[in-house]
C-alpha cells in the first residue's frame, strides 16, 4: 500500500545484510584482525584472572563473536570474556570449570529471560555511584591480584585484604640473594653448580627440605646439565628468587611497554589522505603496532622465554601446556563428580547462591538494550565450555576505532580464536605470567575513576555515600559491596519519595506546591506540612493545592488527602485543588471525594476561598 512501511527483520542481521557493500568489506576484516590480536592474549590472561585453566579464554571468547554477528544491533560491540566477569567468575565458581561452565549457562538463561519479559528497567535501580564504585573497587583488587605474578609470589592468598598483607610482607623476595648463583651464564659448568651448592647450603631457607631432596626435585631444564653426576641435579636459574627476580623484570618492563604503547595510540595524530605515501604508512604502523599492544608484548615476551628454554635456563613462570584443539560440543554439566561422590544441579545452585543474580546484572549492566544477545551468546557458550561473557569496552574501543562497519567484524575475530586454538595453543606455553599479568593490569586500570569522588563532592555529596560503602565493602566480598550499595541508593530515593519538597505561599489563602509526584510515603509528610502552616497562622488559613507538578496518585493519597480536608474543616478551613492533570482529576473524580473543589488555576481557587496569596 502507498506510504505503509516495510515491517523491520525480526532478525537483526537482516537489517544490514542485504545493503552490505564491498566497499565495508576490507574495513571489517581489519576491525576483526585487529580486535582479535587483542583478544587472544586477554582471553589467557582472563582465564588466569578467573582461576581457571587457560584454555577456557579461548573457549569463552569466539562464540560469543559469531552470536552477536546474527543478533548483535550495535556494530562496535564486542562480546567475550572481560576482567570484571573473571573476577566474578574467580569468586563464584571456586575455580573449578564445571561451575564456571554451568554460571555461563544458568546467567544466559537470566539474561535472554529478562530481555524476552523487558525487565530491564531493574537495572535502572543501581545508580551511578554504585557502578563506579564496584568498579574502581574491581580494578584495584584485579591489579593487585597480578602483583604477585608480576613480582613472580607463590602461595598469596586470594582474599583482598590477605594479598595486601602477604605481598607487602614478602615483596622483599622478589631481590635476588647476593649469594645465588642464578644471576650467573649457563655455560658456568662444574664451577657454577658448586657456586650453586654451597650457595644453596649456605641458605637452606630458599629450598624445601635438605638439599638432596630439594636438588632432586629442581627441573631438568634449570641449566647447568650434565655439571652434576645425576641427570636430575641441575640447579641456576630455577631457584625462586631468581624467578622471582626474572618475573619482576618482565611484567614490568611489559607493563611499561603497555603504557607507552597506550600514551602513542592516544596522541598519535591522524594522518591526512594528503599526506605522502610513506607518512600514512608509517601511521599504519604505529596504529596497528599500538593497537595490538596486548599481542605484541605477549609476542615479545614469549620470544624472549623462549630464547632462555633454548639457552637451557628458565627465569620466568610459564603458563604451560595447553591443550590443542577445538572444545567438544556437548550440553553444560548439570553435576560434579567428587572423590566422595556427585554433587547435584540443587547443589551447585545452592554453592554459587548470589552469584546467579549479580554475574547476569553485573554482564547486562551498561548493555541491557542487546540483552537477548547476551543471553544467547552465553547459553551457547556454555556448549563450548565457555564461562560467562559480556561486553567488552576496550575491544568495543578498538573496534570503534579501526572503522567497523558492521557487525561481520566480529566473525574474523571468532574464526581467529578458532584458529588460535587449532593451531597456536603449542606456542603458548612460553608465554611468561608475569606478561599475562601485566595485560591484565594494563586494561583494569582505566576502570579506576578517581575523578568521580572529587565530582560528587561538587555535585551532591550525599552520593558518595553508596559510592564508598560500595568501594569499601567490594574489597572484602563483590556481592557485599554491590547489595549495600543498592540498599542504600535504594533508600536515599526512598527517601526523596517519602519526603518530596513543598513549597508553600502565604496569604489570604495557603498555597501548597508538592515538587514531585505525590506517593503514599509522602501523604503524611504532605498533612503534617499543611496542617502545621494553615492552623499555625494568625488567622488560620484555607489551602489550595497546586497539583501541577503531580502526574499520578494511590488510593492512600487519596485516603490521606480526604483526611486532611476534614481536618481542615473541623477547623472551618477549606481545601481547594488546581493544576489537576487528568489521570490525577480521574483518580480523586473517581473516589467520590466528599466536598471536593477543583480550578484550572490557582488564582481562580484563590478568589473562590479568599483573595489571591502573596509569596513568602
């Protein structure tokens, strides 16, 4: 029919699909290449954030790309696994993949549920304050939970409060004793490895147990072989405070790197079509080079572990085999077999409790609008042995900032963590801690806003309330901090609707202005107002009610408010209405209000109970 407009595709892939032009193609596939440089290595260092073996990043991180490719309605996002998710995942899957799996499962289900009812509306609820808060909050606890990769700790307790303790007790290990021979070449020999010995006996608390057992439990690939008689006597580079010494070293020197990277993308200057050839080609390289930091200095460090394996000596912690291979497609557990038996569905239920609530909140959290994306994306990860996913801003970032076009991007990212799984997994056993941990701390630490403390000061004090209780308490349990920062943001807006401002005008007559809508909380506050004003004055006055500002009433308002007329004239005041909008005039028409009086403005009631009122 003429002027009638096509239905919309039910299907979002439809809406572009059809008009994509070949023009958006190179595009695309740049975005893709680029995003998943960067999410190959943050998958890793994602997988070692949530305790979880390594492999299961890349599993969390490709299908996710291919769903949103299909549902996805924001061209820029990007789903996958994020260091706020991990952390979640560390605290509710209790390291264990059968649980994180199946949290993956149970928070899809809860997201596509509330994207399919539009209750999305519940997470208008947590305020800003509270956001921020949880998150400063996240990046200071991440961080800190890589330092002990960083500085190359064992044995550092995951508890926040605990890590602070432990790390700073024992941060002065990470120095490499003047006596150890670790700092020494490989090819030191007979030489070195009795350096080593005497060193070793010299200072029996660097190794466990007497120093036979301690040197037949070093690795073959320490260095210094074929210096002792035994073939499992080798000793160097594998005492830990030289991989302490060797991890302080790396992560930082990534850490560095990272920055640097990050500060170049950001004041990189754009290069103008203009420009000579070699001037946009040498832009090209520094903006991919900056782009994909994360690949880059994982890339770096992994060659230069490698170099000491092949040298025959090891200084840093390696992430270690991972297994080769695409995951197998098969349902998420709905069971855990224990040593003592099986623990049940109910059980796992029960043992993640909270967790089902805040995981799905804290994924749909600045992304509620695509929620049936994430619900979908996270029910079919959970058959690739995915953990919970959601969007991710720095992926989304670089994706925004390479000219995507569409959606597609996001295919040559899945097909690119595919590929990495097929093929790649082999050299990623090189790769140091130590750099994954700086990857992980190089994109938490934007999360920390401390801007907003200093903000709220000017702005409303009373919201830095929710926003320290939520920052303080996220620091000895996340769901802690979230709860009562809700609590308390709920009842400050409580607060507001039990106690809206009034206004009042003082004349011939009492002008009462509510400044909000009027709720039940509010009628007492309302009467006690009026009363006290109208009765107070000398001679007590009538009331008109300016209902402008009012845009719906209950039925206790209602109640309170024929209450207040009869108070009124017992006292032979009256009470007149104005401003009434229609659902409100609906409301009190319908309630048969006794002696009820209305006027289109205030100045008309005014002259019907008295004369015009004067401000005061």
């Amino acid at each position: 029919m003429p002027g009638s407009r096509c239905p919309r595709p039910a299907l979002p892939i439809l809406r572009w699909l059809p008009r994509y032009s070949r023009a958006w193609l190179p595009l695309d596939l740049l975005a893709g290449l680029a995003v998943g440089l960067t999410a190959v290595p943050q998958a890793l260092a994602y997988a070692e954030l949530a305790g979880l073996p390594l492999q299961y990043g890349l599993y969390s991180s490709f299908m996710g790309c291919f769903v949103y490719c299909f549902l996805g309605t924001a061209k820029d996002v990007t789903l996958g696994p994020t260091a706020i998710m991990s952390l979640l995942v560390s605290s509710y899957a209790f390291h264990q993949p059968v649980y994180a799996v199946l949290l993956a499962f149970l928070s899809g289900c809860i997201q596509l549920a509330m994207g399919l009812l539009h209750l999305g509306f519940l997470l208008d609820f947590i305020s800003c304050p509270v956001i921020k808060g949880f998150t400063s909050a996240a990046s200071i606890t991440i961080s800190f939970n890589q330092i002990k990769n960083i500085l190359g700790l064992q044995g550092v307790p995951r508890q926040f409060f605990l890590q602070v303790y432990e790390t700073l007790r024992r941060i002065g290990e990470t120095r490499s004793a003047p006596s150890l021979p670790c700092s020494l070449p490989c090819s030191c020999g007979v030489l070195g490895s009795a350096a080593s010995l005497l060193s070793l006996w010299s200072h029996p608390g660097l190794i466990s147990g007497s120093l036979p057992g301690a040197v037949t439990q070093l690795p073959l690939s320490c260095g210094f072989v074929g210096a002792l008689p035994e073939p499992t006597a080798c000793l160097g580079w594998h005492c830990c405070a030289c991989y302490r010494a060797g991890d302080a070293v790396l992560g930082l020197t990534c850490l560095a790197a990272l920055a640097g990277l990050r500060a170049m993308k950001s004041h990189l200057p754009r290069a103008a079509p203009a420009e000579p050839l070699a001037v946009r080609i040498s832009y090209l390289i520094v903006w991919i080079s900056a782009t994909a930091r994360n690949a880059l200095v994982v890339l770096f460090a992994g060659l230069v572990a490698y170099s000491f394996q092949v040298l025959g000596s090891q200084p840093f912690r390696l992430t270690g085999s991972i297994p080769q291979g695409l995951p197998a497609l098969r349902p998420p557990p709905f069971s855990l077999a224990a040593p003592n038996g099986t623990v049940p569905f109910l059980s796992m239920v029960q043992d993640m409790g909270v967790g089902l609530a805040v995981v799905p909140l804290m994924g749909l959290l600045e992304t509620v609008a695509i929620a049936k994306a994430f619900g979908v994306a996270n029910v079919l990860g959970s058959f690739v042995s995915s953990f919970p996913i959601t969007g991710s801003f720095g992926r989304t970032a670089v994706n925004a900032q390479s000219g995507v076009c569409t959606p597609a991007g996001g295919l040559v990212t899945g097909a690119l963590v595919l590929l990495s799984l097929a093929y790649l997994t082999s050299l990623f056993y090189y790769i140091p801690k130590a750099a994954l941990a700086a990857v992980i701390i190089s994109a938490v630490v934007p999360m920390f806003d401390a801007g907003i403390f200093l903000t709220l000061w000017r702005v409303k004090r009373l919201d830095l309330v929710p926003l320290c209780v939520t920052f303080l308490l996220c620091f000895w349990e996340i769901q802690y901090g979230i709860v009562a920062g809700v609590l308390l943001s709920g009842i400050l807006l409580l607060y507001s609707v039990a106690r809206p401002p009034i206004k009042v005008s003082e004349g011939a007559v009492l002008l009462v202005q509510p400044g909000g809508s009027l709720h039940f909380p509010a009628v007492e506050h309302l009467r006690g107002a009026v009363c006290s004003r109208a009765l107070a004055a000398s001679p007590a006055r009538s009331v008109v009610l300016d209902c402008c500002h009012i845009s719906s009433i209950d039925y206790t308002v209602v109640l309170g408010l024929a209450e207040l007329q009869q108070e009124l004239r017992g006292h032979g005041l009256s009470l007149a209405f104005c401003g009434l909008k229609d659902p409100v005039l609906r409301v009190l028409l319908s309630a048969d209000f006794e002696g009820f009086q209305h006027f289109p403005s205030w100045e008309e009631a005014g002259e019907a109970l008295g004369c015009c009122p004067r401000t005061g």
